[in-house]
C-alpha cells in the first residue's frame, strides 16, 4: 500500500513516525464498513500497531490494541480531547451532549450528572421499568418474528417511561422514535453536508423536533420531582450546590436518550441472537431465571451469572459503541509514536475484543472465559471495554445492564426461540453495528 507520514517527530525524540495509506478515503471508508476486523487486521498487519488512514475528510490514526486504550483513555498529560472529535461525527446534532465537553466543563456537569445514576435513583428507576418489561415482553407475538424491532419498541417504551415519565400517544412516540434515529443516523453520513433529502439535513430538522419537545416539557418538570430522569436532571445538584440550566437539561437528555436506546437495543439483539445460535447456552440461562419469579428483584439480578457471562461476551464480539475518537491538542505520543497536535485518533475497541494477547480463540462465543478461573478480560484493565474507560466511561453502564438483565430474564422465562442452522447475522457497520435483517426468529411461547 501506497504510504506517506502523518509527521516527522523531532530529531533525536526517538518518537516513531505514524504510516498513514494513501488509499483513496472513500474506499477506505467502505472497506471498513464492509468488515471492520478484517480491515483492521490487514492494516495491522502491513504497518502496525498504529497507522493512518483518509476517512470522513481527516486523516485518522488507528492505535490498536489495550494498551493504546490505556495510554489515550488514562489521558495522563490531558493531551487527547473528546469535544474535538466526536464533534467531527455528531456534533451538529448532539451539541453540547456530556460526551461533547471536555476536562474541568466536563467534571463540573458529570458531577451534577452522577445524581441521576447513584444506586438509590437506579434501584427507583428499576422499579419504575420492572412493570413496563414484564407487560411488554408477555405481549411479544409468537411465531416469526423480527426481534431487534421487538428489542427497538421495548428500549424506546422504557426510555420513555423512565426517563421521559410521560404519556405519550403512539403518533408522538414513533415521532420521537424517528428523529432519534435520524438524529444518530446523520454523524456517520458520507455526504457531510445538509443536501435537502441527505442523512446530513434529516439530522439536522430531527434534533429541531427533539429540541421542541423538550422545551415544551421542562417548566412542568421543574415544578415537580417525579421519579425519571428528566426530572432528575432537572433538580440535581452537585455537592457544591451547582444546578443545570435549561439548556443543559435539553442537550443532555438528547444525549442520554441516544446514548442509551441503541446501545442498549444492539446488546438484546446480541445476545438473543447468540442464544439462539448456542441452545445449550439459552438452556442454561433460563434454567436459571426460573430459580427466580418474573418480578426479579434488584438485588437478585446479580445471582443471574449465566445471563451476566452471555452478556459479557455478547458486547465482546460486539460493542455496540465500536471506537472511540480522540483529537490530540497538543504534540503527544501513543506506543512510542508521534502523535502531532490536530489528530485525530481512534481506539477500535471492536477490534481490539478480539485480541489473541488476551482472548483464546477470540472469534468463538464462549461466555466461560469470563469465569472467575479463566477471568481474560482481566488480562489488561483495557482488555474487555465495551463502556469505555477513563472520565468519559459510560455513565449509564449500571443501567443499561440491570434493563438488558431484566428483558432478557423475562423473554427466557416467556419463550424459546430459534434460528435455522447455519444462520450468520449478516451485520451493516455503516453506523452502529446493527443486523441488516433485523433478527428474524421463531419466537415459541412456553
Ligand atoms: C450496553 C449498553 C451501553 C454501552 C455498550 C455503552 C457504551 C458507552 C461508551 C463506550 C461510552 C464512552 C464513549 C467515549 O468515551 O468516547 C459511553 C458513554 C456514555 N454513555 Fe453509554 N453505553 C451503554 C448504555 C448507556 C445507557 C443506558 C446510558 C444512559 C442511561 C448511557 C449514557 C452514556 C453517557 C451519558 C455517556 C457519556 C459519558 C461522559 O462523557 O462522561 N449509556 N457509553
């Protein structure tokens, strides 16, 4: 492959230059779409563990492997930045989102943040979501059935419920629905500009729709505290006593809503899907649910270790957040390599799970190498990070987790289902990864 240097590192630093291919962009951009690992690898494999590509209009550096995370994540020297590069993707439909600010901006409104995800508001928020699962998965249809859709309708109606705590009609709901898509829809356009029709322009008239919706809401949610999370944003206050304003609270309730439906849409599809794939594995997991009744406690989800290990290793194969971008803001280094100011570098976190250092036969479904004996993604803190890692971790780890558990429990104890024999997911990376054939299954009642 035709290669030039992103820099030339000082002489004598002992920095290593960053290859970058000189491969047209576009092309880049759909070979990785087409297969990410495999993409990742072979670029891998030709310059190292870290090397450049052209895509989306920048020159972007790929450092592969944990230990890269480590070293951009921990962000020791604060050289890598957030607001930067995820700007690059979704920031004229996110602005402002908590993932969109940086350092001290970013400590003060996570801090505040933080109130809307202690143990004592999630334990309210499960008891909130508890009757909403159990209703709507008993009413799952029997028979052939497109689950991710099921999975989509279920994640939106709780989201609405918990952290919207409004009755919305259906019209209003799948309006919502459809400007959420549209709004995550637009960052990963290849035309990135508001061409009338484009991903790039739906994205920008869908977070006007979402940003009328909200306003419309908030002086009522000020007025009083229910128990949902816009309320809660609403009335949390850091210890020093600092509150957020109006703004705040719209751009980050679309933040967290985005951050938290597909995430946690793709998961369910994961591992419904491996489940069906792996009998034995749906066998044992609901052997175990049944130990417990259909309103499983909070407290009891922990016991639940076999859906925990499907889990795990579902968002191993799979993260639904497949890299993290950095932009550098001042002259740095990643593995030895010369990183100037103005790059931006990406951590292929879906790449990375599938890393021989840590993962035996690392492509495999086997959720018993999270046992405590085998315990590979303890192999490096970076090892396994599907919710990230340093100041910007997922905030809502915990309760995506206790919601994905629940559904799942619910859907083991409520019906079995199946793929036919052979069946591959055949997967679109274009945005987040996602199934191009929405999980068709045979869902059977028990
Ligand atoms: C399986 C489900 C989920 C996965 C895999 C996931 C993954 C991630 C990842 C990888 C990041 C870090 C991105 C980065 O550093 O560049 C992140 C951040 C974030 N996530 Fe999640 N997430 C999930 C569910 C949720 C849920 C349910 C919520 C909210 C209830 C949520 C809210 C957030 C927020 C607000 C951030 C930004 C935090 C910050 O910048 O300080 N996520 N998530």
């Amino acid at each position: 492959m035709a290669t030039s240097l992103l820099a030339e590192p000082a002489a004598g630093s002992g920095l290593l230059p960053v290859p970058v291919s000189d491969r047209n962009g576009v092309l880049e951009v759909l070979a990785m779409r087409r297969d990410p690992f495999a993409f990742t690898e072979v670029r891998r494999a030709c310059y190292g563990d870290v090397f450049g590509i052209n895509a989306f209009g920048v020159r972007m550096v790929t450092a592969c492997g944990a230990e890269a995370a480590r070293q951009i994540l921990v962000n020791k020297d604060k050289a890598f930045a957030n607001a930067p590069a995820w700007s690059h993707f979704i920031g004229p439909f996110f602005p402002r989102g908590i993932m969109l600010l940086d350092f001290d901006e970013h400590r003060h409104h996570r801090r505040i943040m933080q109130q809307a995800f202690t143990p004592d508001v999630l334990r309210s928020y499960y008891a909130e979501m508890q009757p909403v699962i159990l209703d709507r998965v008993a009413r799952f249809p029997a028979g052939r059935v497109l689950l991710m859709e099921r999975f989509k309708e279920l994640t939106l109606d709780i989201a609405l419920e918990i952290f919207l705590g409004l009755e919305l009609s259906p019209a209003e709901a799948d309006r919502l629905n459809k400007a959420f898509i549209e709004t995550v829809r637009a960052g990963v356009a290849l035309v990135r500009a508001p061409v009338p029709g484009g991903r790039w322009w739906k994205g920008l008239r869908s977070r006007k729709v979402l940003e009328e919706f909200f306003y419309a809401h908030i002086a009522a949610k000020r007025a009083t505290r229910t128990p949902d999370l816009f309320s809660v944003l609403c009335h949390a206050e850091s210890d020093d006593g600092h509150r957020f304003t109006d703004e705040d609270v719209v751009n980050h309730m679309i933040f967290v809503l985005m951050a938290a439906h597909d995430t946690s849409t793709i998961t369910l599809t994961q591992m419904a899907y491996r489940l069906a794939e792996h009998p034995k594995w749906q066998a044992r997991a609901r052997s175990q649910s049944m130990d417990f009744g259909p309103f499983i406690e909070y407290d009891e989800l922990g016991e639940l270790t076999v859906l925990d290990a499907v889990m795990k290793e579902s968002l191993r194969l799979c993260p639904p957040v497949p890299a993290q971008p950095r932009v550098a803001v001042k002259d740095t280094r990643v593995l030895g390599h010369y990183i100037p100011e103005g790059s931006m570098v990406v951590i292929p976190q879906m790449s990375n799970h599938r890393d021989e250092t840590y993962f035996t036969d690392p492509n495999h479904f086997d959720p018993q190498r999270f046992s405590p004996e085998r315990a590979e993604d303890r192999g490096h803190r970076m090892a396994w990070m599907p919710f990230g890692g340093g100041v910007h971790k997922c905030i809502g780890l915990y309760f995506g987790q206790i919601e994905i558990k629940a559904v799942m429990h619910n859907l083991l104890r409520d019906f079995e289902w199946f793929v036919p024999a052979g069946y591959r997911l055949p997967m679109d990376y274009s945005a987040l990864p996602v199934p191009k054939d929405r999980l068709p299954v045979t869902l059977v009642r028990r």
